[in-house]
C-alpha cells in the first residue's frame, strides 16, 4: 500500500495539536486527523470508490456483494453499506477492517497523514520512545539471523526438528552467541545508557551489563500483531540452565497482552479458519509450516483475559491444542474459561499422551493433525470426560459424590457463558448426562456465584439489550418528513409560529416510543451519529440511512419549505386519526353500563375530529393560495 503522508502538503506533516483540556483532546486529535485524510482517501486503499453525486460507491469491504451498495460521503465523513448495514467514520472505518482498538487507529491513521501523536501520559510511552525501541528490537533480530547464518549446529538443531531454511527465514529464527556481552557492545555507543537498561535485551551485574540471551540460544522474535519486533524467546539447545528464557516487559512489550504469531495468523482468520492455540513457539512454527495459518501461543501457560480479548478482534472459534498432562489441563481450562468471557466458540483436541504438536505432526503428518483439529471436541465434552475420569466414574455408573463433584466442577466455566440460550443448553446437558436435576445444578450455581467484579459493566449489558428492542419500522411518511427535515438547519423557516408550536407538540408524542429520534432530528453535525449508537439496531440503521442520502435528491430550499409544511399537515393529521381509532376502540372495549367513561372518550374523539376538519380546511385554502 502506498504511504499517504508523501500526498498530503509538507506544512500538514506536523505534531498533532492537543487541548490542555484532557476531555476534548481526543476531540481535537480526531478531527485533524480527518481534515488532512479525506474518508475516500482511506476506504480507496482497501476497495476501489466509482463516484455518484456526492457520494462514492463500492462493493462493501466487511460483506461479499456483486453490485455496489457500500456508500462513503467525504463532505459529512461516513461511510454506509445498504446492504449489511454497517457505517461510521474515518476511525470506525480502520478499527473494522483492520481490526483495531481505537486508539490504534488513531495512531494507524496518525502515520497516515504524517502527524505526531501526543504523549499519552500514563497510558504509555510517546510515539518517539516506541520507534526507538521498536528500532533496538530490529536492529536486535538482525543481529540474531546474523548470527545464526554463522552458527552450523543451530542450524542443524532446528534442521534436525523439521523446520526448513525458508520457514526459519520467515520467522526470523536466530541464535544468541556464546559471548556474554556481544550484543550490548554492539549498541552501547548508539542509544542511551537508560533506554538499553529498560530495552529488555540486557541485564546489569556489579556494574557490568550482559546480553540476557546467550550461550547458544535459540532465538525467536514475538512481534505485535502489525509485524513490530517487541520481545523475544530463547530457547537452549544444550547445556545447564533454563530450558526458556524469555524477554522481561518493557515500555512496548507487556507478556499477557501479546500473542505469538497472530501477525501471521490474521489473515487466514479472515478466510474464516479456526484459531489453533498451541502451548509454544516450535509448535506454531511447526504447525504453520505444515499448512495451518491460524496458529498462535499465547505467550505464558494460558490465555490472560486481555489476549482472550485480542484473539475475539479477528476470531469466532477456537481449538486448543495443549499437552495432554494435568499442567496442561490447568492450562487449558483457565483458557477456556478466558475464551468464554469473550463469548468465542471453544474446542479442545487432544493428542496422544506424551506428544505434543510439534511431534506428533513430524512423526503422523499434516493430514491427521487437521483431523484432530477438525474433531476436536467442545470445551462441555473435554470438561467433563476429564473430570468424571478424574473421579474414577464412568458415565453408566457414579456416586452421588461424584456427580455432585463433577457438576461443581463444570458449573463455574459454564457460567462464564453470555449467551443464556446456549448457556441454558449446556445445563440441560449437564443435567442429562448426570441424572441431576436441572434445579438442582442452577441451585449450585447460585450457591458457588462470586460477587460479579464486572457489575461496572452492566450498564453496557443493559445498552447491548436495549440495542436489540424491537421496534416498528418507521412508516413511509414519516421516512418522508424525516428526510427533509435532516436538510433543514431550522425549523421555523418552513412553519410559521403557531404551526412550529403544533409541530414541536405533535412530533415529540408521535416520537415518544422512538427514543432518540427527536434529538437526533435536533443535533448538528458528528453528534447525530453519536445517537444513534443509543438507539435499537432497526432503527439506527433506517435514520443512518436516511442522513446518508444524497442531499441533491432533495431539491432547493424553497421546495424544501413547501414539502415540509405540505408533510406536516398530512403528518399531524395521520397522528390525530390515529389517536381517534384508538379512542373508538378503548370505548368499545368499555361496558354498556359505564355511561361516564363512554362519554369522556366520545367528547375526546370528538375534539380530535373536530382538529382534523380545522387542518383539512387549512390545506384546502393552502392549495388555493397555490393555485391563485
């Protein structure tokens, strides 16, 4: 892709301004990083843009489509697909098709447009740090392929457990050199004597510093998911000592929070293939050069939450592929249990005991390790066979004892599931499997449920329910009103005073079920979108809709004023007739008996008619000005 910072005018490629308000630096930042990238600019990279109006058209980057439905409008700054109902701006736009959280597309479209990110103050180190020790870590791999081009028995060693030069070469393998202090003389006299202590690569004894890889070690690079070197594994090949040595965290590299090999693995989980989780790096590298791209190590014994939320970003299933010792049950069950939280579809293979990937791979082949990945069997199955063999039971014969351990011992990871459909499905599993009764295994749940540390989350839970409300699609006439209205900036120069009173009173009733609405018809500019965010799926996607419109459609000012007042009218009437039929039916719904009531719905009925017949003599007089 070509750099987009080399378009755009030299005195634009500067330091990103910053409000010494906190709460609208943000703000700030964001919206001159749109001024210097146009939306089109950024949407054109990934899909090629035909222009219509004033927007421009596509075939949707995020749905497969033949005929052109995705829209992008560089005057307002969105984009939106008619077809999978999806839209945003210039940083909605990056974090989905890239797969970012927001403060990486901010630094994604940062690069883009040539400008310098501010501090981040606590959040983390400047954009000037990171480069620096992004560039140590290159310079560090580059120094270790050296090195292993050098080293005839690391070579061997890695020949020997299968791996080839043209993997090797793509993984950066490398080796560490016997001497202790090679590397740091190599880079004592480029960088500062503080940044090489917090780099990582070195440790400091009695006042002399020493490589922290060494004595022949096998190097192997973790980079970030966009290809950035952030730390590195070693692995020794003989000798005393550590069997792994890995890097420490440092001002880029945080252990829990990366995942090896997902720079490699993203793509074939956009084809849509299962995440694989392997225990190690020689297991990844195996496995990928035996075919399967979507392979990755989580870095540590098990996925942390934070990966778990890092693997959701770019898949929906997961296979865990652990050793099958109790450490690598434990393993594998705090990943479950991490992967559930995250709602992804969890799998668990098992391989033969004593064997791990890397060697079942070389001593079976490719062919029968996709088999077991492709019959691995759900997080519930592997749970539970493990657990009741660990009883000592069999599923035909336990004790009481036993299905009461077993059923504790399930229940926790189950209840991690979200979903209560498929969360009650696995209950009745459970209780089918065990003859325990469904009450009884919700009893234990609630026995053995922990105060909630994320009960700051249930306001989101609540938005998430509320985005899902059913309501009623908007009617034609009120898609017809809403659609000029949006190219109105004021109301009252379509409605004279009284008429605006009417109006104010009248919409915000009709309005009153559709949350948001009446806001959104009011807000100016970005905030719109911001409403709609509020409001249930069906309905922000009709208003989205709407707003995205091409504005040349609509015709000038003056026949803007007359369709409003004209919709009005024809809308207030709609809305009173529909106010009268309720009427009519709430009183015959009333006894023959209940003379009162009956009589305050005909005079309200009444009322309502006789303001139906005052707005159809306006229209007709309206006409007639018209006419004359």
């Amino acid at each position: 892709m070509e750099i987009l910072a080399a378009q755009i005018p030299q005195h634009e490629c500067q330091s990103l301004d910053s409000s010494s308000n906190p709460g609208t630096m943000n703000e700030d930042i964001r919206q001159q990083i749109k001024d210097a990238l146009p939306l089109s600019t950024i949407v054109s990279r990934y899909v090629p843009l035909k222009k219509k109006g004033n927007r421009l058209l596509a075939c949707c980057p995020f749905h497969s489509e033949k005929t052109p439905s995705f829209s992008v409008n560089d005057q307002k700054g969105f984009y939106y697909c008619f077809g999978c109902k999806v839209g945003g701006d210039h940083f909605k736009f990056i974090q989905s098709v890239e797969n970012l959280e927001f403060y990486e597309a901010l630094e994604f479209l940062a690069d883009l447009a040539g400008m310098e990110l501010p501090k981040r103050g606590h959040f983390g180190p400047d954009r000037k740090t990171v480069e620096i020790y992004r560039q140590i870590n290159e310079q560090a791999v580059e120094f270790y392929e050296k090195q292993l081009n050098q080293h005839q028995q690391a070579r061997a060693y890695l020949e020997k457990r299968g791996i080839q030069a043209s993997t090797r070469k793509l993984f950066r393998l490398g080796v560490a050199p016997s001497q202790w202090d090679l590397l740091y003389q190599t880079m004592k006299d480029r960088y500062p004597a503080e940044v090489l202590r917090q780099c990582g690569l070195f440790r400091e004894k009695n006042g002399r510093h020493y490589d922290l890889f060494n004595r022949g070690r096998i190097i192997f690079p973790i980079f970030d998911v966009h290809g950035h070197a952030v730390a590195f594994g070693g692995r020794l090949v003989e000798g005393e000592g550590p069997k792994y040595i890995n890097s420490p965290e440092t001002p880029i590299y945080t252990k829990g929070k990366h995942v090896y090999n997902l720079n490699f693995a993203r793509p074939f989980l956009k084809k849509g293939q299962d995440l694989v989780v392997v225990e190690g790096y020689m297991d990844v590298i195996q496995i990928y050069q035996a075919g399967i791209g979507a392979v990755v190590a989580p870095l540590g014994t098990a996925f942390t939450a934070d990966q778990a939320r890092l693997a959701k970003r770019y898949a929906k299933s997961v296979v865990l592929s652990f050793d099958g010792d109790r450490a690598g049950f434990s393993a594998a069950r705090k990943t479950i249990d991490a992967l559930l939280v995250q709602d992804l579809d969890t799998r668990v293979m098992s391989l033969p005991k004593g064997m791990d990937p890397d060697d079942f791979i070389l001593e079976k082949g490719v062919e029968a390790y996709g088999k077991l990945v492709k019959d691995a069997a759900d997080f519930f199955d592997f749970l539970f066979s493990y657990f009741l063999q660990d009883s000592g039971g069999t599923e035909r014969e336990m004790t009481p004892r036993q299905v009461s351990t077993l059923i504790r011992e399930c229940v926790p990871s189950m209840s991690l599931i979200k979903d209560p459909v498929i969360k009650e499905s696995y209950f009745r599993k459970l209780s089918e499997r065990t003859g325990a009764s469904l009450r009884s295994i919700k009893h234990i749940l609630l026995e053995n449920k922990k105060p909630n540390k994320q009960s700051e989350k249930q306001g989101e839970a609540h938005f998430d329910h509320h985005r899902q409300e059913q309501v009623k699609p908007l009617a034609l006439i009120e898609k017809e009103l809403i659609r000029l209205l949006l190219r109105v900036s004021d109301f009252s120069m379509a409605l004279n005073e009284q008429e605006q009173s009417l109006f104010d009173d009248y919409l915000k009733q009709f309005f009153e079920e559709r949350r948001g609405v009446w806001a959104f018809l009011r807000e100016e500019g970005e905030e719109k979108m911001d409403l709609l965010k509020e409001m249930p799926d069906s309905l922000s996607h009709e208003l989205r809709e709407l707003y995205l419109e091409d504005e040349n459609a609509v015709g000038e000012d003056r026949e803007l004023v007359d369709q409003i007042r004209s919709l009005y009218f024809d809308l207030t009437i709609w809305y009173l007739e529909r106010q009268s039929q309720k009427l009519s039916e709430q009183r015959q719904r009333l006894p023959d008996s209940d003379f009162q009531r009956r009589a305050e719905f005909s005079a309200n009925k009444a009322k309502i008619e006789k303001k139906i017949r005052v707005l159809r003599e306006q229209i007709r007089r309206q006409k007639g000005r018209s006419y004359g």
